[in-house]
C-alpha cells in the first residue's frame, strides 16, 4: 500500500545563506523527498513549507498524509500555534511524524513529548559515529552495526524527553559526548521517531545511511488499522445492583 | 525530611451542589490534605483553590511544593494557561505531580502527556473493584490484593495516554469496564501518578485505601536529588581533528 | 512475504479427555492451524507436538519457523530443557513467539520474561470480555472495543511478568478479577505476544475474534531484518593515546 | 532503616594475579564493601565469594540480604545453578540486585533479563566518559553531568538486553564505541542496576564516583513494602450466572 509523504521544512536557511542555498538546491525539503523516492519501497511524496498558507499544512494536506517528515529550526517558533495543533492531532489519529535534527524543538514534537527536549550542543563540525543499539528494529534495516557522519553539529546528553519506547541509535562524538539519536514513541496512534542527524551545514541528507533510515522510518511509521475506539459516556454492559448505591 | 504537600481543588461543585457540599464540608481539597496530615509520614500541607490569584498556584507557592496534588473537574478549561504552563514547568524541575480523578483532563496533565487522555465514562453509581497489579511498587504498600469503592462514577478503556513506565492499579466495573486507574510516568525530573478514583458525587476520599494510595504516592512522587544537568552551547572536551571538517 | 508458522501444542488433553478430544478433534493444534489458514494473510502452517522426536522443534524446524505458536499446560515441565533453550535461542535471533494462555507457564516463555509468571485462576466457566486497551496496536486490527468469550477459566492479576512494552488487551471477569490479557515484549530480535484465552475446555480456538487476533499477532511478530550486530572483542576504530594509561 | 548489603565476588583474579591481588588486597569484594560502608547512608555490609560453601549465599544469608552487589567474570560458569536459581527467586521476592561490570553475564542476570547480554569488547585501556543521560535519577545523586574512568577495559553497543525501565548512564570511549553503562529493571517486586564500570585490572573501585554510584544502586535497589499478592485458585468475589454457561 503506498505510503503518502509531505516533506515539511522551515526553507528559512536556503533563503538566508548561500552557501545552504547551494548545498540544497531544491531546499532541504526537496533533498528529503529525492532520498525518500528513491529508497522507500511505495510511497507518494509531497512537500510543503513555512512560507505557504497555513505553513503547506491544510486540513486537506494532513489527512491525505500518512506520515509527516518534519525539518525546522530557527523558525520554530514562527510555526502558528493552530497548525502545531493540527499535527499533533493528526498524529493521536494515526498519521506518523518523523522530526528531523532541530525538529526535536518544533511545536508538535514538544506538544507530544511533554517535556523540554532541552540538550547540550556545537556547532563547528565533528565526527560522529551512529551506532545501532537495537539491531532487532526495522527502522535499522539494512545497515552495518555503525555509520559515519564525517562533519555535523554535536547534540550531547542529558536528553530531556520521556523515556523512550525502544533507542535505536546511540551516538558517539569526537568531542567527547554521547546522544540517542534515534528514538520511537508512540501517542494516539501515531508512530513518532525522533532521528538527531541532519544540520544544514552539511551534505547529511545525501549520505546513503541517513536517506535509508529516513526511509525505513517512513515504513515503520505509517498508520495500521487498529480497533475501534469508543470514548465518553457509555451504556452499561453488565446489570448493576442499584440497590448497592448509597 | 518533611514534604511540602500542595493539595489543589477547583472547589466549584462544592459551591454549586448543596449535596456535595453536605459530602465535604471542607472541600475535596481539605479533605485530601486531611487524609494527607493523617497518613503520610512527614508532610506539610497546604491547600489552594482555582478562586485565589494566580488560582493560588503563584511562582512562590509552586517554588515551595515539593508535590502537587490536584482535583478539577468542570472548570479544568478555567485555569489560566500560564498557570498551567508554570505547573508543567515545576514538574520538569522535579516537582511531584498527582492527578486524582478527571484532574487527568486538566490542563497540566494533558500536556505533560501528549495525549488526549480521553476514556469512556458512566455516572450513576456502580462499584469499582481496584486491583494491585504490580504489588512491588511502593504506590501500593501496605494495600491488600484488591480494594473496592462501593458506589462510584466509571471510567473504562481505552484511555489515550502514553504507555506508563508501570501499572500499579487496574479496576474492574460492576457494569463491565475495565481502566488502568494509577499509572506512573516521569516526565524531565518530575514524577506523576495518575489515581483514578474521587467523584465528588462520592465520599471516596475518606475512604481508608484512598487516602493510603495518596499518602504513598506522595512519598513516592517527591524530588529526589539526581544529579547537575547542563544544557545549551558547550565546548569540547577532546581535541577535534579539524583538517577531517569539509 | 510468506510468514512461515508453527503451531505446538502439547497435544495432551485431547488424549486424555473425551470432551476435549469431541471439542479439538484435530487437536488444539489443528484448530489454531485452521484458523491461521483461514485468516493470516500469506502463511504457510505447520504443526508439531509434544509426543514427536524433539517434540517436533528441531533444529531444522526452528530454522524454517518466522512465528512459533504455543499451546501447553499440564505438561509444561514435560518439555526437554534443550528444546526449550533451542526455542528461546531462535526468539533471539528473531523468530515470533505467541504463547497461548498457560503457555505462559511454559519453559521458554518463563526464560524469556525471568519472572515467574504466576496468575490467580479459577476454573468452572465464566464470562470474560476482553477490551482493546491499545486501539492503535496491529494486533487489534479490525476489532471492535471488546469482544466477549461467553465461557472460560478465569486469569486474575498480579500477573508477575516484566512490565509489558505495550499493553493491548485487559480482560474483565464476571467473577470480579482483571487481567493482562495481551502483552507485547522483545527479547533479543524476537517479538513475543501473550495472549491469554483459550483453555482446553471451551470452543475458544474456533471463535472469530480469538482467530482475527492470533493472525494479527502472526504477523506483527514476523522477524525482520534489522541491522549487523557483531559481539565480542573489537578494534578500536579511533586512536587510542596509550600514553596515558597507568 | 538499615540496608542490608551482601557484596558477592567469584573471587578468582585476586588468587591468580598478582598486580590484581595488588591492586584489591582484600578482592574486589573488599573494596566494594569498603566504598559502600564509607558512602551509602545506612547500610550493614557482608562478603561472600565463590569459594565458599553455597558461594556464601545460603538460604540464610540470602533470606538476610536486602541489597545483593555482584562481581564476577572468569568463573561465571562456576556459580551453581542452585545457588543463581536461589538468587533469582529472592530477586522476585525483592531483594535489590546490582551486578557489577561482567556480572552482567552472570548465571542470575542472564536469567532475569532473558536475553544473551552480549557486547563487543576490548582490553588494553583506555579512556570512559560516563554521562548522565537521566539526571532526575537517584542513582546520579550527587554527580556532576558525566565523569571519567581513566583507563579502562571497553564496552560496545549493541548490548542485548530487553530495553530496560531507565537508561541513567551512557558511556562515550576513546576508541569510538558508545555504551548503556547504567540500565535500570524490576523483575517480580526487585529492583535491578546493572552497572557496567569495574574491570580488576584497573583500580576502579576505588573511584570516587564509582563508589557513589555503588551507594546510590544500593540505597535505590532495596525492597519496599508493597501490597500483599495472591496466587493460585481463587473463589470469585461476584456471583457467576452458571446458566449462562454453554
């Protein structure tokens, strides 16, 4: 069954920066999506960005889009509080949402988490090393027990999110910090996969490991049907002893 | 060392209702914190109400609360989302947070969860059987295998909140529900427990298991201590090859 | 992909009571089998028993099996430790395991979660209704809210296992208990659902919700494939000053 | 109230080395004890080894023991599957356990988790950076956000155990590998920490904040109340409508 993708990215550094501008040309929304087509097994994907009306994110965009990709990071705070909260209920509906990098601070990701998501971080590029800690989890498939990212930002412990229902990927730094960098939540019934690597500074999004796990992710995190859900006042099912009552 | 116990009430129904406010005189909120001075080993009590200033939860108050016990109901959309905001951000510091009853509708609750918290629900009276499903957790101490609460409002399942780091209690419905009534989480430093039972229709917090899983989880939910956390901008701490940077 | 199943069971009750063998006449085995046939989507069955050489879980067998199903009782201790190990050895390499009620007695599922499992019981036949706790799990694809087993014995908590990475079903009982009903765990790459229905005295195994649930848990424990993991000693991949050893 | 503390060593470096029997004059054990009658609030602190009869863990002993601390490495195999049964199930009645550094291939850890415990690994020396990725833990008390191990035997990532309650410490080594160096479980009503430090060739035990962490473990790990828990078959609290069965 195919997969329907919108790609969602602030387009604030491509505008601002030549040298993002060059390394992105197609922003990096349209890096995402090329990566995404060319490595998910069936999806559909689309884009959208900050600039658009209601950020690209309409009522009609989010229910035809089974699983949100989500880049953002100077212009979080820009992203309207109405559109936040139409993520985060899609999200409880089923649709997936994988942030990506500085995602982990939009407006939905901090709604669904309840927390911070405060970190340590530095800009000036390193080496880190993403080991997988839990090589069980489709979201790994298909990759050596490590990949390399030459030059990124660091994001280094403490995390301040909830602790995770299963840590993909823990990351090493060559200054000296450690960072899970790829975590699954589920809330509703949204998947939600939190995967640190992607600084626009750098050519990340074109390096094959990071397109395979933004790929895998998009297959974890689409939406399966479930059972009914019946909420508020219900109907006895049993027979219940009035006399008992005070 | 002796906790600093906020025990806080909407104290509508209890203004509104001459029935309920026949059942607690003192309101729901005195009579928790009554419960509280009587069982709980080493507290210090005080209580707060949604018709104070700053609904009496001010930057000082919470500054001074080690837990925060919390009912609402009817007025939960009443609280001012500053105060709620300041409540959330006290239980990323360390702050202990215990929602009784529909308090898991409140605004606090719903943000540090993620979710909507939504459940079935039947008022009329039935009764609830409580079972211990994790007999080991201190939440639970001094209990038997089960307790029950003979006339009382129904919550049934599903409930929409994260997977809980344990299950302590789960309740069976005379009219044939089921709910996992005392689930625990952390959320930053703060530990929360959600407690199912307290309809102000009843006199269930007088009620000597009630008022023992209070006093337990208050104990159990205080700060502790852990350890200095440093977040933002930091400089290495190993030298960084810098002729390896593109 | 072809998911490829084995059903043990270990066959003893329909040896040894008429109404059994009347109610199972191809054995539990041979109803779970039907029913998987029936209702997974691409499977391939087979079935093995106790009283076969190795009990029919040879090396061979296990290598060939993606989901293992488990029906046992009163002949649990009967299983040879070396099967049993064997079993638990493919579970962490990835192969399913679905317990089926007091398979949660059985020797592998007892090393897989390290607890002792143990359950409050009550046969004679009662009402049990099951609820979807987590609507959003694959394992309740297609279901309703509950769904009902009109006679059965009775599980009752604490069900002393490891906290559950997902909580899917909790059932309710007409004698008053609750219980854990489906629980979802991973051990090494393997994923593993206990699910509690189906004693040998009541036509369970040929009920439609029991059937849709245990070949949604087919599928949702299928191995996948995950990434390398290489154990044991290791090079360094960075330079390691030795100088500074003691 | 005072903790109970039995320090377990298999006791075997000590003997056959002689910088080790430099190093830990009264074992590995004994220094252990020694840190934890310095640091740990309120404890009563025993040894006991592999040599003795039982292992120095006796019904008695163990039926003593609030708090089992467990070192081993070479001689895992030689623990006697009585005696790591007999700890396993005082575990489930809730004795705290915290096994040390290759105690996690210990006979009882193996059992509790259900998994291999396989890691990759490397002796030489070399440098640990152990950081707090759960600074709201009471087993960080007291710690600045990381410190360091100078020289020590590597740990490597995947580590498979099941994905644990609490991940408190991740390591980050010199020679580029990442590692969960503090996992907390519960198992039955027991508290488990599995604590990666402490290889005999290295004088770590002797480390400020090892011996920290140790008094912490061992101050977090011991039993609590709880509530009563029943097993076995049980009457029903309700009445069952026997008609209704088939």
């Amino acid at each position: 069954m195919t997969i329907r993708v919108t790609v969602w990215n602030e387009n604030v550094h491509e505008q601002e920066s030549e040298s993002v501008a060059e390394r992105y040309p197609e922003g990096i929304h349209g890096a995402v999506a090329a990566g995404l087509e060319e490595d998910a097994v069936d999806v559909e994907v689309r884009t959208a960005t900050l600039q658009e009306p209601e950020h690209g994110l309409t009522e009609d965009v989010l229910a035809e889009t089974d699983v949100l990709v989500w880049w953002s990071h100077c212009a979080n705070h820009e992203v309207e509080d109405d559109v936040a909260g139409r993520v985060v209920d899609r999200v409880h509906e089923g649709m997936g949402f994988v942030p990506l990098h500085s995602g982990k601070n939009s407006k939905p990701f901090k709604r669904l988490m309840g927390t911070t998501c405060n970190i340590k971080y530095r800009h000036g590029g390193e080496t880190e090393r993403i080991w997988v800690a839990d090589p069980g989890h489709p979201i790994a498939d298909g990759l050596e027990g490590f990949f390399e990212i030459p030059s990124t930002e660091m994001y280094g412990e403490p995390y301040d999110v909830p602790e995770p229902d299963r840590t993909v990927f823990i990351s090493w730094f060559e200054g000296g910090e450690v960072f899970r960098s790829g975590l699954c939540y589920r809330r509703g019934r949204g998947r939600i996969f939190a995967f640190r690597p992607g600084h626009e500074e750098y050519p990340i999004f074109y390096q094959d490991e990071v397109k395979q796990v933004i790929a895998n992710a998009v297959e974890w995190a689409a939406p399966t049907e479930g059972a009914e859900a019946v909420w508020g006042e219900s109907e006895p099912i049993e027979s219940i002893d009035s006399s008992a009552d005070e």
